[in-house]
C-alpha cells in the first residue's frame, strides 16, 4: 500500500520503517527539515535499538522515503498516518496544535478518497473533531481511524512487528478493510485485531497507561511502607507477582515513571474525567506519589550527608529507562535538580543520552564518558536508570575510585546483603 506518516519521532519513524518492511510504500513527513535531511542520509537522530538498520535497508530498497513535502506525500498515499506529538497543555489536557495542524494541511491537498489515521494518543473526541477540521476543507470523500500505539521505547520495532494487539477505532467499512488489510502481515502470529468505535479506542491508550502507572506508583507506596515497617519489598513482589490475578509485569519499585507517555497521558485522563465532571480519584493518588518518588534519592542523600553542599555525586544513568535516549520527565533531572540545589556537583554517564542531557541541563553538570570515570573522588553514586551495563560492575574498582564508599540505589539492581559484603554504605527503595 501506499502511505505516508506524518511525524519522523520514536513512533512515526518506527511505525513508517516497520511498515515499509513489510512491503509498503512509505513516505515519513517531518516539518523538522534537518531532521528530514539526516534521515535521507541514513542518520537516524534518536536512539532506538535496530531503527537504523532498518530505516537504512528500506530506504535503500527505495520503500521507505523522506520528505517535509507534506502535501506532495499526501496526494500520492491511500493511508496518511498522523504521528505527531501531543504534549501536556498548562492545564494537563492533551495539546492537539500539532494533530489538528497537520489534518488541516492533509486536508487541503487532498485529491481523492484518503483514510486518515491518528497513531497520535489523543482525547476521546478527537476523531469526531478531525472529521469536522477535514470535511471544512475539502469535498473528497475520507475515512478518520484511531489506531492508537502501545510501543515501548527500547523495544519498539519489536513491539510494533509483534504486537499483543492492534486496536483500530473505525466507523465505515471501507476503512476497517484497509486497515484489516494492512495489519494482517503483524497478525499472523495470532495477536487480535480490535475493531471498535473510535471514542474507545481512544480511551484504550490511556486506560492502558493509567494502569501501567497505577502499577508502578502502588509499588512504590507498598516500597515506601516497607522501609518504614522494616519489610524486603523484593520478597513481598515475588510473594504477590506470583498470585495469577496479579501477575509479575511492572510490580518493580523505583523512583518513579518518567518518558514522553505516562506523565501525560495520566495527566490528560485525569482532565478528560474532569472535563465531563468526574473526579478521578486514583488517577490523582498515582501522580502525587510519582512526583514524590521523584524526589526519594535526594531525601536519602540528605538524611546520609545531611548537607550535599560541596559533595559530588556521580550518576549513573540519564534516560528516562535504558535503551533509548530520552529524557522527558526523566527521574534523573528531579534528582539532578535536587542535588545542584542543595549546593551539591554532579558527574553524570549514560551510555546514550549525553547529547540530549545537554540540551536539557546544559552546563550544570559534567558528562564523563565512561561509568567509571563519573566515580573518580565521588563521595557517593546515584543509580538512576537501569542500564544492563550497570548490572554487575568491578566492585573492588569502584571503592578504590570513590571518596567514600556510598550508594543511593534508585533501581534496587543490587541486594543490600551483596553491597554489605562488598563495602559499601547502601540505599535503595523499599529495602
Ligand atoms: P516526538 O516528539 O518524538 O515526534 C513528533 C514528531 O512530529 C517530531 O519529529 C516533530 O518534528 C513532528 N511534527 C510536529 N508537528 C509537525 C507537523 N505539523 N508536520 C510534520 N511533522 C510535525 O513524539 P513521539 O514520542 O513519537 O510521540 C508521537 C505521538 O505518539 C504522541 O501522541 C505520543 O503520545 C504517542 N505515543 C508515543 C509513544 C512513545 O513511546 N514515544 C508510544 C505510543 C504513543
């Protein structure tokens, strides 16, 4: 099939190549030129495991283009997928400028029957509201489907070429064949194709990542309580992961969600209930101890140290979880806040996200490029993202690096009882 995505991020791009390797024709539009000109050269500007490679193998077997032409694709596709950002507003509601530009435009150059695809996570509603945007500027006849996506940065291709499940809202029943059509190739394997009304599959992005936050936040609670009550909250997750109605997924405390999906698409729940005057009640609960957990590292530092000033603190781990680079509301930037407000320095690593982190902390901090390097005369080490590479380190390198042997713990990759034989003064979460 021939079809366009407008939107070259973490999930346009994916969506566009894994598309195109499946046999489509692809255009991926972006209003970002630069980003458009280091694509076309086979640079692919965000990190994602296996994107490259595939964004360069289809390119050069002349399946998969770029492009900021964004009328010219249009007219040339079947399928138009939006995949643009949808940032929180101030008041926590989904922004749609980018969703209802892009229809707007898509609109205009119509020239014949288009299904236009909102892969963007946006509110119920929006489908009816970009069926008004586009009927207002064109006579062509159109199909609008909401298709929502659940891939996860760090394994997305993965996700997206073997999903649990497709869900489609779709209304007319040329569209529905398309779209049944065009997913077939990544349903083979027996994953359902959902076909609902458009307001519920809407919902179901955001249903399902309320429920995801809700799982983290409700560890990091039962985390909390445990360190209050003298509990392992390693060995209360086994003993409840084990129980089928719960089951093991997500149940891992830390210091909090972070990313470009769960802060906001709860945030936007949260305001779509309040739109239609439901208070949601455990929406709210999920955000506030997100934000305090946020916050958890700083306070172990403090009540250590009791002052950080003149204390260097190297950090391990930038990304908002490993395997990608991003950083939006990243748990390492409260943490890093926290540390340079209370008169502390920061030596920070991450294998992926300097070039990012730069942009977002600037020179507040410094980049070292190697974990071991961020140790050499840190009076502590703060583990903020879970990195593979983090997982089993020389132990005996580390003491002889750092001033003094202490470990703040944000992601419990080490039991206390190991860093107890090991040397070291150790904190972690719910332990
Ligand atoms: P992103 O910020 O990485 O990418 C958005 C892209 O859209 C950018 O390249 C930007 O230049 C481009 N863009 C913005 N306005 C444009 C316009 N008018 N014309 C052409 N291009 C334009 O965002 P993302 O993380 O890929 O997320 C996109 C959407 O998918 C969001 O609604 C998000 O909630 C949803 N989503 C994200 C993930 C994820 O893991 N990141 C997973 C599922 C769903």
């Amino acid at each position: 099939m021939k079809i366009a995505v407008v939107g070259t991020g973490y999930v346009g791009l994916v969506v566009g190549s894994c598309l195109a390797e499946n046999g489509n024709d692809v255009i991926c539009v972006d209003n970002n030129a630069s980003k458009v000109r280091s694509l076309k050269r086979g640079r692919v500007p965000i990190y994602e495991p296996g994107l490259e490679e595939l964004v360069v193998r289809n390119q050069r077997e002349k399946r998969l283009t770029f492009s900021t032409a964004l009328a010219r694709s249009v007219r040339v596709s079947q399928i138009v997928f939006i995949a643009v950002g949808t940032p929180s507003d101030e008041d926590g509601s989904a922004d749609l400028r980018h969703v209802l530009d892009v229809a707007r435009d898509l609109a205009r150059a119509m020239n014949e029957y288009k299904v236009i695809v909102s892969k963007s996570t946006v509110p119920v509603g929006t489908a009816a509201r970009l069926r008004e945007v586009i009927r207002r500027e064109t006579t062509h006849p159109f199909s609008v489907v909401s298709n929502p996506e659940f891939l996860k940065q760090g394994a997305a291709i993965f996700d997206f070429m073997q999903p649990d499940r497709v869900v489609v809202g779709v209304e007319d029943p040329r569209a529905r064949d398309l779209m049944r059509g065009l997913y077939a190739p990544f349903t083979r394997t027996g994953a359902p194709i959902m076909m609902m009304d458009c307001a519920s599959a809407e919902l179901c992005k955001y249903a399902a990542n309320a429920m995801l936050a809700t799982r983290v936040s409700f560890m990091n609670e039962v985390a909390n309580v445990c360190e209050r009550l003298s509990a392992n909250v390693d060995e209360v997750r086994r003993a409840i992961a084990a129980d089928k109605r719960i089951g093991p997924a997500f149940l891992f405390p830390g210091i909090g969600y972070g990313g470009s999906c769960f802060p906001k698409d709860v945030k936007a729940l949260l305001r779509s209930a309040k739109d239609v005057g439901y208070d949601a009640e455990i929406l709210q609960a999920v955000e506030a101890v997100n934000q305090r957990q946020k916050g958890r590292l700083v306070e172990k530092m403090q009540e250590h140290f009791t002052s950080l000033k003149g204390k260097t603190i190297a950090v391990w781990g930038l990304a908002f979880k490993p395997r990608t680079d991003d950083m939006r509301e990243a748990p390492s930037v409260t943490t890093i806040d926290g540390i340079l407000s209370q008169g502390g320095k920061v030596k920070a690593y991450d294998p992926e996200a300097e070039k990012v982190a730069r942009g977002i902390l600037g020179n507040k901090v410094s980049y070292m490029q190697q974990s071991y390097e961020a140790l050499k005369g840190a009076d502590a080490l703060a583990i903020v993202t879970e990195w593979s590479e983090f997982r089993e380190p020389d132990f005996a390198r580390m003491r002889s690096l750092m001033r003094s042997p202490v470990i703040f713990d944000g992601r419990n990759l080490f039991t206390p009882e190991q860093m107890r034989a090991e040397g070291f003064t150790y904190y972690s979460i719910g332990r």
